[in-house]
C-alpha cells in the first residue's frame, strides 16, 4: 500500500477537475519549473556551420578572432587554443582546438598534434587548480554519426567530473545545472592556466 506523502506548503495544490477534464493552461500544479532560455538557440542550431567549410560559419574558426572574453578562449598556443564549451556537460566543459580547419585527428600535424596533447594535459591541471574535480572524461566525436555537433572542425573534451555531479536533473528534466556564468568559469581557468 502506497501512502500519500503530506502536501508541501511551498506548493500550489492540484488544479480541480470539472467534468470537462483539468481546470486549463496556466493553472498552478505540482511541478516546479527551471527556465533555460538562453538554451533555445542550441536548440534551434544556433552557430552551427551551414556547411563543412572554413568560411561557412565554423565557430571554432571565428572563436580565435574575437577577444578571449568575448570567444569564452581561456588559453591560445601557437597551434591550437582552449575554448569552453558553450553547452558544457559540467562547469568547466573546456574544448581543444586547432587554429586549423579541419575534421580528423589523423590530418593533424606532428607540431599540432604534440600542441593538442600538451594543451589537454595544461587544461586537465588548470581545472584541477582551479576547481578540484575528482576526474575527467577526456575524449573527441569523429564524425557526426559518432556524435559530434559539430563534425567538420576537431575538438576534444575535456569535462571535469565530481562525485555526486550526476543526478536526476539531466536524465528525467533534460536539464544540466551549472554553478557558474561561463565568463566566471573563463577567467578562473585563465588565471589557472599553466604556463608550461
């Protein structure tokens, strides 16, 4: 036998029901809401590439040419730069990127690809100095079929994790919920940053 829990004083009651069904839209109900609308323009592909080019809207290749502040850039090397992810996983969600356009690791060259390594290991002691998670995700999506957004620019993950950070919110809401504004996260991972 279930027992019905006691009714929560922060909480509206139910809505009545008539003969017609439930009293209408608008009416207060048990549910709580967390609004998220700076989320619609993921959504709606916001940024996105129009298509696989450098010149077809890659923010990976306008990113560099805004200021750091502005691009969400916590650290550029002469190759590739880290990045945060607009739509993080976690707080601190910080991507590695090269200058150069193009979609898979093996067309990386031998400079570049020692510059995406050493860039992964400062972002992985950044976020530690910064932030102290218990662990890392650390991975890239080679193609859109493998789960890449954005499949035509390479990029790796590198997601801080901490004990306890998965709870119902991102599977029964489908909502992440992130501590801090990304311009925060930006400048803390900045002043983090290792110099070598």
């Amino acid at each position: 036998m279930t027992v019905p829990s006691p009714p929560n004083p922060d909480m509206p009651p139910p809505p009545e029901e008539s003969d017609q069904g439930p009293s209408g839209a608008g009416v207060p109900d048990a549910f709580g809401r967390l609004w998220t609308p700076h989320r619609l323009a993921y959504i709606q592909g916001a940024g996105k590439p129009t298509g696989p080019g450098a010149d077809e809207g890659c923010p990976f290749c306008v990113a560099p040419a805004l200021t750091d502040e502005e691009a969400l850039i916590v650290a550029r090397g002469e190759l590739v730069y880290a990045i945060l992810n607009l739509y993080p996983y976690n707080s601190g969600h910080v991507l590695i990127c090269p200058y150069r356009h193009l979609a898979d690791y093996t067309e990386l060259t031998g400079a570049e690809s020692a510059e995406f390594a050493d860039y992964t290991t400062r972002a992985i002691r950044a976020l530690r100095a910064a932030s102290g998670p218990h662990g890392f995700n650390i991975g890239m999506n080679l193609g859109t079929v493998a789960g890449a957004g954005i499949a035509a620019h390479l990029h790796q993950h590198v997601v801080p994790r901490w004990g306890g950070d998965t709870n119902f919110m991102p599977v029964v809401g489908r909502t992440r919920v992130l501590p801090q504004l990304l311009a925060d996260t930006r400048k803390l991972l900045a002043d983090a940053w290792p110099a070598e």
